[in-house]
C-alpha cells in the first residue's frame, strides 16, 4: 500500500475513534412512567425506552398520539418525574434533580411548545418574555435589549417585535419568538413538542427552514430532539428517527431507511396514512 493509502487509512481511523469517543448530550436509558390514579388501574404510558442523541444531531420521536412520545420528553424535560429509569444530560444523571440543581439544567436544555403562546405570560410582550433569562443571568439592561434584538433577527422578526403582546403576532411569528426565547441563554439541546403541529403548512416549512438555519449556523453546538406525528416532516430535517408505539420504540434508523423499508406494521401503517 502506498504511502498516501496508510496515511488516509490513519485518518480515516481516527475519524472513526473520534465519533465513538463523543459523548452523547443526551442518553435516556429503560425509562418508565406509569400513571396510577385512585381507583383505576394503572396506564403504562411510556414502558422501559432507551436511546442516546449526539451533538448537532436532530433526532426525531414520532408516533400517533397517545403513543407515549410526549410523555418522554416531558420525563427528559424534568416536566414530570420518571417511574423508573435514568435521564443522563452531558453527561450527568438528572433523573431525580430538584430547586437550583433543576435550574442549573436548563441552562444546558431548553423546550419549545406546541401552542406558541404557551411561552410567553399575556401580559407581558415578546421582548420581556425572551429578556427575563439575559436579566436573570447578569447582563445590563442596555446587553440584554441588543441581545433580544438580534435573538429576534436570528429567529426571522423585526426588532420591534419585542415591544409586541402575544396577542397581536400569529401563531408563526409568536413560534418563532418562543424559539429566539428558548435560545437565548445559547443551549446545547433544544426539545420541540410538536412545534409546528398548530401551524399551517407554509408557516411549518418556514419554522423548519429556521431551525435548520439556527444548526447550520451552530454546527455541533445545538442538538435538536424533535418530536412529531408527521413523517414527511422528519424526513426534510432529521438525522434519525425513532418510533414510538403504545409506550415503546418499535423502529428506529434514518428518515429515509425508516420510510423505504419500515420492518413494523405499525410504522407501515404510520407511512401509508401520510403517503397514501
């Protein structure tokens, strides 16, 4: 062999060795949640799920509702507490964090929502709603109001739009101040529940031309678990795709390896309802 072909040999390795030394940013490993409430049996909402998502990488939980895939990320999110399992972020176990400990996390982890108004109080505008982390972190007033503006610009909206309500915006543009919020404190794992589910679709498309931007821009400095019901959506924009079904991931692979070749029923049925 040449030369030339033992040193591309070498890097190539070293490529490789370089992938399996990244740690994931985010690992969830056999999480459950089981809902008991007085007098009815239990529901086993999510049933004992593993998985890990890298840096820069957008992985995508899909699955018909009640599939158990918002309950995940609510678990992950530390929305609500896992029944058993473990929840690890950069590295670090926050299955069980509580008060400051909690916080701390997101400033690591940010969610955006389905219903965009959701983020932002009513009577407060969009600029006091994206300001109040910047505030809380130490920046003067006069940082904080640059910072709002060009977390604005990034995110698709005019600088005056931070003197606006929830109210006066549409569903899109309120999406995408709920974006340039969740971004502000610069996380490494944005969670989207279901963010363009309420909108329509030219404004889906522009959210997702945004958040493809925001990871271009990024690179490896934002993941994205993004989590839907619409395949075709998935497969413009993720990496990867898990699918959950009655609490479980029955398949997971690329967009495109998940779509060509579903090996579960369930996933053939998820396919042909949006492709037929």
């Amino acid at each position: 062999e040449s030369p030339g072909g033992l040193h591309q040999g070498a890097a190539g390795r070293s490529a490789q060795a370089a992938e399996v030394a990244m740690e994931p940013i985010l690992k969830a490993e056999n999480l459950t949640k089981v809902f008991s409430r007085q007098g009815q049996a239990e529901v086993t909402a999510v049933n004992g799920i593993s998985f890990h998502l890298f840096p820069g990488e957008c992985l995508a939980i899909i699955g018909e509702s009640g599939s158990g895939k918002t309950t995940a990320v609510n678990m992950i999110a530390r929305l609500v507490d896992a029944t058993s399992g473990s929840v690890f972020l950069d590295g670090r176990e926050i299955t069980h964090l509580r008060g400051r400990q909690l916080r701390q996390v997101y400033k690591t982890m940010q969610m955006v929502f389905q219903t965009p108004a959701e983020s932002f109080d009513p009577r407060r505008t969009l600029g006091d709603g994206i300001d109040e982390s910047l505030r809380n972190a130490g920046l003067s007033q006069k940082e904080t109001r640059k910072k709002v503006e060009a977390l604005l610009k990034d995110c698709g909206l005019p600088p005056e739009y931070a003197g606006r309500y929830p109210h006066q915006v549409s569903g899109g543009q309120c999406q995408r101040a709920a974006i340039a919020r969740a971004l502000a404190i610069a996380p490494r794992l944005l969670i989207c529940d279901e963010i363009t589910s309420a909108l329509d679709v030219t404004v889906q498309k522009e959210i997702l031309e945004l958040l493809n931007a925001l990871r271009t821009r990024q690179g490896r400095g934002l993941s994205i678990l993004f989590i839907s019901h619409d395949i075709s959506l998935v497969q413009q924009f993720c990496d990867r795709v898990l699918v959950m079904y009655r609490g479980e991931i029955v398949e997971e692979g690329t967009p495109d390896e998940v779509i060509r070749n579903p090996k579960n029923d369930y996933t053939k049925r998820l396919i042909d309802s949006v492709l037929s």
